[in-house]
C-alpha cells in the first residue's frame, strides 16, 4: 500500500503583488504523474490547500481541475483532503457529495454524532489494486476550540490544557477506530505544529488555540503507523520518523529558498511504514541576489546580467528575486529605488531586504535619557533619521525638515 503525502499547497498566493498561478498549474499538473509514476494507492493532502479563506474562483477552479485530473489518471485513487488553518473549512467540504463520486474525501471541520467523533465522515478505507481494504485514514483536520474535548472546564494539571485537549482528541479518534478495524494500518492527518518542527521565518503562524505555539509529537499515539502533517513548509519529520511534514511544492517566501521541496512517499509494509522524500523540481527559479551577503542599488544591474536571464521569457515564467541591499548613503525609498529598477529587466522582484550596517556595543546602547527641553530638534531629527535608515540625513533632508519646523 503506497500513499502520497502532500501538503501546504496554498494555492491564490502572491509574492510581493506577482500571482503564482503558474507554479500552482505546474505542479497540479505534475501530481498526477508523481501518482502514476509511484504507484499510489491515496493521496493525502494535509491542509492549507488555499491561501486564504476567500479563494477566488479561478484558485477554485484550479483545485477542481486537479482532482478531476488525479481520478482520470488513476480512476481507483482514493484522495483525502483535510483543512488547514486558512483554509474556509466549510467551503472545502460542501460539495463532498459529488467529490465523493471521483473518490475524493473531504474534512474540513469535526463532525460528531451523539457526542462520538463521526468515523463515517473521518475513517476512510484505502484499497489496493484489486480493491481489497489494506488501510484506514483518520482524517483530522486543522483543530479549533469547538474541537478540542473538555478545554473550557476548570483544569488544574500542570502544563498546557490546548496541549491536553489535542492529546485527548487524537486518543479518542484513535481508540474509536481501533474498535472498527481491529490491527489493520491506520494513517492519521494533523494540520498544526509539533515541537521539534523548524518553522519557515515569517511564512506560518503560530496557530494552535489560546495562543499556544507547539504541541508535543508524542500526542500521537504510538500505534499510528504515520501521521501526515501540514503547516510547516519544510520537508521533516519530529518525534519518530513516521511523524513527518511533506512540506510545501516550492518556496513560499525568501526564508524557503534553501528547502528541497517535494512530497513524501510512504509504502505501508508488514514492519510499519517507510517514508522517501520525492524531490519536485521548482516551476520557476526563485534566487536571492546576491547568493550571499548583500549589494548596493547600483550593483544590481551587473549581477543581474550575470544570471543570463532570457530577455523574451514569459512574465508568469521569469525567476522571482529576493534581493537584499546595502544602503551607500541615506536609505530612504531604497526599497522602491529597486523594484523600479528591477521593472526592466527579466525577473520578478519578491522583496527587497536592507542590510543594516552592523552597529557597535556602544552604538547599541541606549541613550541616557535628557529632558526635550535640553535638546536641539534637528540633533533630534538626525538621530531618528540615522535610526530609520542607516545613514545621516543629507542636505535636502535637512533642509526639507526645516522648512517644515519654521513654517516656512
């Protein structure tokens, strides 16, 4: 039994105002042979399949595409697809019904019947070839309050109560399907962050309820063959080997440059499970310029000339650039000094990062504190200029601050 975990796919983002639409179609379109070419059985899909939770329609329509392509390349594929945090759950799974009749499992909130986790929405039975059920799926996805058992009474055990409702949850879906299926290998879905997880700067949130952070991976119960995690981008695993992160198709912001995005294969075996990470290669270049350090504004033409860019690539195929640069003097609208200059030439500008000039301990140093009294308002204004931006004002700065303190 082989199983394709994916996860993070986000389809709808931007990257600095530039659509990705064209590196969703890509690797939309590749899924489907990475399926074939395998020999999966399922294909897991562990949330955040959309940016955000007001996809538009053309992200819909790609997602819906897709699914019809994986079950017109391998018609006995079994999906399940689970919500992650910005996800609209609701929409995810409204046209479950007909979903459904192209093998497609969707959950994208709790269900519960009589106050018991609903099994016939979130155990789904996985089958080989010959359609003989070899697995199960518990498909868990991205946990809210309204989820989590028992968290708003009185606790008084040491430790997190967040933490502790996710364990409690997991157990009683687990324990629940133990009663169904007896031994037979189960695979459980998450959608939020374990412990140990290395988290991509400023591309995931901090999402588990009541502002906790991580949970521990050892919630999971030890007798899940392997659990599908979605949120963090970067493929892992944490805790054992069998608790693992597919990651992102490709980078997501400049702090994924560097990962080896893909998807992860599992094979179910009569020893447990064994994982591989299947490499995909990235639809369109994403570089940082320099590949280290940083450069000046007036650097930037040069170093792009030396990547040997084609001038006559489409705008949707042309590399996205994360550019970090060192102000040569006063570092106001240097940001937008480079974008503009990046206009014309054949790559996409997907931020532009100052690098500061390292300041010394006693530049680090917070000032003595003065009463304003004492204190000369342009002293002041170089002072909170110089912090801004790096480098003393010049004389158009000054002058453009006396006029507006003169009232001239």
């Amino acid at each position: 039994m082989r199983i394709l975990h994916t996860a993070d796919w986000h389809i709808g983002q931007t990257l600095n105002g530039w659509t990705r639409e064209a590196e969703h179609g890509a690797f939309l379109a590749r899924l489907p042979e990475l399926v074939d070419a395998h020999g999966a059985d399922a294909l897991v899909v562990a949330g955040d399949v959309f940016d955000g939770v007001n996809p538009s329609a053309e992200a819909t329509r790609m997602l819906y595409e897709a699914l019809v392509g994986l079950h017109q390349r391998r018609p006995r594929l079994t999906t399940i697809m689970v919500a992650g945090n910005h996800d609209p759950a609701g929409r995810l799974e409204a046209p479950s019904a007909l979903l459904e009749g192209i093998g497609v499992r969707v959950v994208g909130v709790m269900h519960r019947r009589d106050g018991a986790i609903d099994l016939d929405r979130h155990l789904v039975p996985l089958r080989d070839r010959d359609g003989e059920v070899r697995a199960h799926v518990l498909a868990i996805p991205y946990l809210r309050a309204a989820d989590l058992p028992g968290l708003g009474q009185a606790d008084e055990e040491p430790g997190s109560p967040v933490v502790r409702a996710t364990r409690r949850l997991y157990a009683e879906a687990v324990e629940a399907a133990r009663k169904r299926i007896g031994g037979a290998p189960l695979v459980a879905t998450g959608h939020l962050h374990c412990a140990g997880g290395l988290e991509s700067d400023g591309a995931e949130r901090r999402i588990l309820v009541g502002g906790e952070h991580a949970a521990p991976p050892d919630i999971f119960p030890d007798d899940v063959a392997y659990v599908a995690l979605g949120h963090l981008h970067r493929p892992q695993h944490v805790g054992r080997e069998t608790v693992r992160y597919s990651g992102s198709p490709f980078p997501l912001s400049a702090t994924e440059l560097p990962y080896d995005h893909g998807v992860s294969l599992v094979e179910l075996r009569p020893d447990g499970a064994h994982c591989e990470h299947i490499r995909v290669a990235r639809p369109v270049p994403c570089l940082r310029l320099p590949q280290r350090g940083s450069l000046t504004a007036a650097e930037l033409p040069g170093a792009v000339a030396a990547l040997g860019l084609d001038p006559a690539c489409p705008r949707e195929g042309q590399p996205f650039a994360h550019v970090v640069v060192r102000p040569d003097g006063p570092a106001a609208g240097l940001a937008g000094e480079v974008e503009r200059a990046l206009e014309t030439l054949p790559l996409r500008c997907a931020g532009v990062k100052i690098d500061w000039p390292a300041r010394t301990a006693a530049e680090e140093a917070p000032p003595a504190p003065v009463s304003l009294a004492d204190c000369d308002p342009g002293d002041l204004f170089d002072r909170a200029f110089e912090a801004a931006h790096g480098a003393p004002p010049g004389p158009e700065h000054r002058a453009a601050f006396d006029e507006i303190r003169l009232g001239d």
